[in-house]
C-alpha cells in the first residue's frame, strides 16, 4: 500500500478516534463525510492494485483484456453458456474503457458501499460515533482489504447479498421480489445460491424441520453439483463445476492462526445473537432500533450460522466466504447490543473480546500484507 493510500486511511481512522472520544451522536452524512478519505485511500490502493498469479483477480484481468478485442455479440454468444454472466458483463463493460484497471477500484468502492448499508440495517437518525466506529474497526479488521479486492467476483457477491438481505428485513414486503433478487445473486457468484435455498428454508415455520434442512442443505448443494454434471446443458455444466471449486478446501485454512480467529468470531456473534434476541424479547426494551425486524433478522443470521457449522470439511471455502457475509450481517446486532441494551458483566467481557480480536486481525493483516 502506497504512502498516499496510508495517509487517507489514517486520516479517517484520527477522525473518527477523535469523534468517538467525545461520544456524539452523528448522522449518515456525518459518517459518509469522515469515511470519505478512507474511501479515497482505499480506492488508490485498489485501482493500482497489483494481483500474483494466485489471485482471482489475475484470472478476471486476464478475461478483460481478451474482452477488450470482443464486440458485444461476441461477448453475448461466448458468455450466454456461463452461470456468472452478471459479473461477467460488468467486467466487459469496464473493458471498454480500455482501463481494466478500474475494476480493483470499482471492487474497492463496493467494499465501502457495504458498510454504508450495515448504517442503514441501524435505521434512521443519529448513532454513537463510538459504536459506529466501533464496528467500522470490526468490518474493515475481518474483511481484509486485500482479499476483498482479489477475489473481486466474491466481493460483488458480498454487496449484492448484503443489500437484498436488507431490501428484504427492512424494505420490501413482496417475497415473490426478494426470492427473485436472492436468484438473481448466484448469477454474480455461484456460491450465493445457498442464500436462495436457506432463504426458502427459512419460510417455514416449523422450527424442527427448518433446522433439519439446514443441516442438509451443504449435502443437497453438493449432490445437486454431479446431477447437474450429468445434465451435459453448458450453463448447468458450469454451474456445477463451480459450485465445486466452491466445496473445495481452501489454502486460507493452513492457516491455523485463521481457524481459531474464525471459530472465535463465530462463537461471540452466536452468543451476542442469543443475548440480544433475549434481551429484546424479555425485557421488552423500547428503541428505534429495536423491533420485530430485527429479531427476525436474527433468527436469520442464526440459520445461517447453523448452515456454516455444519458444512463439512470438503466445503472449506465455502465456510471461507460464507463468514465474511455473517460478519458483515452481525454488525448491526454487535452495534444494537453493545451500545443499546442494559450494562452486563457478560457484556462487558464480549466487548474486550471483540476489541482483542480486531486488534489482532490487524496486526496479522499487517504481518501478512503489508
């Protein structure tokens, strides 16, 4: 990372260290304002982002560069057969600019655009600027900045997800609209059709069989995979065959500093959902941010957890990118529980646990990236 990038992402970070101090309540546009140079930074970072081989973004750069001698019916009659065709034609149309360059700064854009809707899931009016700051550390510490802009496909999926998650909890009430936008999100990565297939499963009111089928689930999507081999139809052909690079394991896992930070991160959202969804319904706290939406929005992200902890060991990568969208998805519930809810010693202990693994994420960022 460049001087120049550094010194835009420190800027916002001293900002918002000095805001936090103080303790005010700031808005949407306060925050988009003091996040404004780290977007500037990261951007930069992003647009002279320089990918090795191993990179995801490697492969798409080199895909790009073959686009940029294609026409559109060209492009059209190559991709038609491809599961991923919405990523696919983003990346053509930025090959056109002649500049394909702009795609690791349009990925990084993406990755600040999610954290603007996480502040949405909060609802409207002013937030803590220490709790804003607060999961803004927590975000940007888990979603490593340079993973995020490598495996860019992913990271498109990562925004499409999070704002059809919120769309659906928070905005619209047609399902038929939402299913149709939760369908829509594998055609920018495969692996986001499981979103689709727990969003169903999520439907049904008995808890019992509900959990029971999102237990199964990773075993259905892989046998759904040698079906859909057999079909000999290109676009179900592909499909497959990255819904199996998806179910492989993933070299991010001969990590074992990684696992434990996972599992660890894992463990409090499951107990900080627990905690909050008990508070909200016993104690019947009156906030504006507290509601019936939310505590369905956590029985989601319980479901989804469920659906993580029993994915096999042959899906590793899929348990890999499967916590980047939960950890993105907890962080209005880390905010609500940490900053509007009653004093705990419980609470107290999952907040230092926090801080420790942020700070710690960080360092190993550093170590490993820097």
């Amino acid at each position: 990372m460049s001087i120049i990038s550094s010194a835009f992402i420190a800027i916002s970070i001293i900002l918002f260290t000095l805001v936090s101090f103080q303790n005010k309540k700031i808005s949407l546009k306060t925050i988009v304002l003091i996040m404004l140079p780290f977007l500037v930074g990261v951007v930069i970072y992003g647009y002279n982002f320089q990918p090795i081989e191993a990179d995801d973004l490697f492969r798409y750069y080199f895909e790009m560069n073959r686009y940029m001698t294609q026409n559109f019916n060209e492009f059209y009659s190559n991709s038609t057969w491809s599961s991923t065709i919405i990523s696919s034609a983003i990346m053509f149309l930025i090959s056109k600019t002649g500049d394909i360059n702009l795609l690791g700064g349009l990925t990084i854009v993406l990755y600040f655009l999610t954290f603007v809707i996480v502040i949405l899931i909060l609802g409207k009016g002013k937030k803590s600027s220490r709790g804003i700051f607060f999961i803004f550390l927590f975000f940007i510490s888990n979603l490593y900045i340079y993973e995020f802009i490598s495996i860019t496909r992913f990271s498109m999926g990562i925004f499409f997800i999070t704002l059809v998650i919120y769309l659906d909890f928070f905005k619209l009430e047609n399902k038929y609209i939402v299913l149709l936008l939760y369908f829509v999100s594998f055609f920018i990565h495969t692996s986001l059709i499981a979103f689709l297939g727990i969003r169903l499963i999520f439907m049904i009111k008995n808890n019992v069989v509900k959990y029971s089928f999102l237990i199964i689930t990773p075993f259905i999507i892989k046998g759904l995979s040698s079906l859909l081999t057999l079909t000999q139809i290109p676009f179900l052909v592909d499909l497959a065959i990255k819904i199996a690079a998806t179910s492989t394991t993933s070299a991010l896992f001969t990590s074992w500093i990684r696992i434990v930070i996972y599992l660890m991160i894992i463990l409090l959202i499951l107990i900080v959902i627990i905690g909050y969804t008990r508070v909200t319904t016993t104690q019947k706290i009156k906030n504006n941010n507290i509601s019936y939406k939310y505590i369905n929005y956590c029985r989601f992200l319980l479901a989804l957890i469920v659906f993580l902890l029993t994915t096999p060991f042959w899906m590793q990568l899929a348990f890999h990118r499967f916590i980047q969208v939960i950890i993105v998805l907890s962080l209005p519930i880390l905010y609500n529980y940490f900053f509007h809810t009653r004093r705990s010693a419980l609470k107290y202990v999952l907040f230092s646990i926090t801080i420790a693994i942020s700070i710690s994420n960080i360092i190993y960022q550093l170590l490993l990236y820097v």
